[in-house]
C-alpha cells in the first residue's frame, strides 16, 4: 500500500518549520491529518530531531541533504525511489540570500544562492512530480519566492534576480502541471520573522533594522495564509498587504524610479 507524503524544504527554521508544525499537528485542518510521513528537509539533522520531538509526533522523518549540490538532490531521488510512496505536498522553502555588492561576494557565495534558490528548486520539482498523483486531493507544490523578486536590488542582486526566477518558473509550472492536476503557488512575501536576515548579512544584523523593519510579518501567519491560497489554486500568493502594493508599483512604475527611491529610502 501506498504512503501519502509531503515533503518541506527548508524545515530547520522559519517559513520552512513553520509549515511544518503547522500540518504535523494538522493545525487548522488544511489537510485533514492525510499524511503518513512529512519529510523534513535541511542539512542540520539534529536541529530537525529537536523540532521533531518538541512536535510528538513520529509522521516527520528528518531528511539531511544539502540542496545546493548535486548529491543533497539525489539523497531524495534516492529515497523516493526506493520508499515510492504518493507525493501529496512540496513545499520548496529553503533558500538563501547574500547582502551586499555582487564584486565583493566570493563566487561562491553567488554559485549558492543561485544553486539552493533556483536549481534545487527546479530539480525537486522534476524529481516529485512522477509520485505526485491526482486520487481526489490535487497534489499542491509551493514555492517561496519572495517580493524582492518583483524587481532589480542593488545590494541584493543575485538574490533578487533568483527569486524572480522563482516567480517566473512557478508561473510556467502551473501551466504545464495542469494536465496533471497539479496546483502550484509562487508565494511573495515581503520581511519575514525568522533567520534569515541575520544569515544573509552574516551575522551583522539579526533583524530588519531599515524602513522594512515595520512591515515585518509572522511565519506562522503567513504559512496559515500560504496554504488556504493554494488550496483555492491561488498562482501568485502575495503577502501582505504592503507587498501587494509594492506589487502593484512594480507593474505601473517605471523600475529606474522605484530603484532611484528605493536606494534613497536605504
Ligand atoms: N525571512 C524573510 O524575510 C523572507 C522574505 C521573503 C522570502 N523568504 C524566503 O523564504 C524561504 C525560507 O527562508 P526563511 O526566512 O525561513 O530563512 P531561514 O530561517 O534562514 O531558513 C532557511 C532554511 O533553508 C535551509 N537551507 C539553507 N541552505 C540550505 C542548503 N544548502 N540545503 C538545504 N537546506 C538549506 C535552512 O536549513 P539548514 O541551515 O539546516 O540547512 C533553513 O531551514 C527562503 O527561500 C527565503 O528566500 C524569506
């Protein structure tokens, strides 16, 4: 018999754990408790065996791999082929960013962001889809973007740029994934509660400390709002309020505007 599964990226910390807690637990019922396993997805195993025991529950089954190379990708091939279960949910969250002018970043810092970001998202796509299976439930992947995809960041290029391609690959994806059944959601968020700032700035700023530090929102909220959107097959979720108008902007404002405002508001 098979085992219905989903699989979240990026569950050590953050949007990522915040999803996961949020359908462990079942809170909410966005999935009515149909999930046989979740399989938690990042590198640090023993941060995912703590999240897991705080949650009680044995359904979550810690998978470490590291996305931005080749062989973290083929850990969950691997398991996929040799446990072939039913792949109900992806969510891709985990991702990087790396603040600061693009000629002072090593290479590597960029080969990355663009790995993690864009490649292991696409990759993770191409290898759970065959076990995504429409029986009644629409199979659902979830990509987290991010509003900085919208447009060009100075300061923040490659990042920005990767979570474009996010946006601009998650569109396409719906369309072709749509014989199949499959429902797939680009979520834009705006500044988000977690770790990331202070990885992406290495330390030096734990949180938002410029003008986006008062549009701040909550993972959990957020990861509630995500997965009520795509249940109604939403293609675009953005969140919240103020990043639909910078949406909007983004659209009806020349972008060398908003760049030239956007630069004197940093
Ligand atoms: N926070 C924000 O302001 C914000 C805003 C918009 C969009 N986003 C997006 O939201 C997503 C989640 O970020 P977050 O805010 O939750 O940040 P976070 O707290 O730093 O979480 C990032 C997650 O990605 C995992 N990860 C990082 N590198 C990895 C790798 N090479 N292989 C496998 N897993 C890796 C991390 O786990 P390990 O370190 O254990 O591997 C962690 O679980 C990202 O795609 C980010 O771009 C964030």
């Amino acid at each position: 018999m098979y085992r219905r599964i989903a699989i979240i990226t990026g569950s050590s910390s953050g949007i990522g754990k915040a999803f996961l807690e949020l359908i462990a637990n079942d809170n909410g019922g966005y999935f009515n408790n149909s999930f046989d396993e979740i399989w938690a997805v990042a590198r640090r195993g023993d941060v995912l065996n703590e999240i897991s025991s705080a949650l009680g529950t044995d359904k979550i089954i810690p998978v470490v791999a590291d996305l931005s190379c080749d062989s973290g990708i083929k850990t969950i091939e691997d398991k996929l082929k040799a446990e072939n279960p039913i792949v109900g949910l992806l969510i891709n969250s985990a991702g990087m960013g790396i603040k600061g002018l693009v000629m002072d970043k090593p290479a590597k810092a960029l080969d990355d962001t663009v790995n993690l970001n864009c490649n292991a998202l696409s990759r993770m796509i191409r290898i759970t889809v065959p076990y995504m299976k429409n029986e009644g439930e629409r199979p659902r992947i979830i990509n987290i973007a991010s509003s900085a995809g919208f447009l060009p960041q100075p300061n923040f290029a490659c990042y920005a740029a990767s979570k474009s391609y996010v946006i601009s690959f998650s569109r396409a994806m719906s369309y072709e994934l749509k014989p199949l059944g499959i429902d797939v959601t680009a979520v834009c968020p705006g500044p988000v509660a977690t770790d990331f700032q202070r990885r992406a700035t290495e330390g030096k700023e734990t949180d938002f400390t410029d003008w986006r530090k008062n549009f701040v929102a909550d993972p959990v909220k957020l990861a509630g709002k995500t997965l009520k959107a795509s249940r109604k097959g939403k293609r675009i979720f953005v969140y919240p309020f103020s990043q639909k108008l910078l949406h909007l902007a983004s659209k009806i404002i020349p972008t060398s505007w908003i760049l030239c405002f956007s630069g004197n508001l940093k």
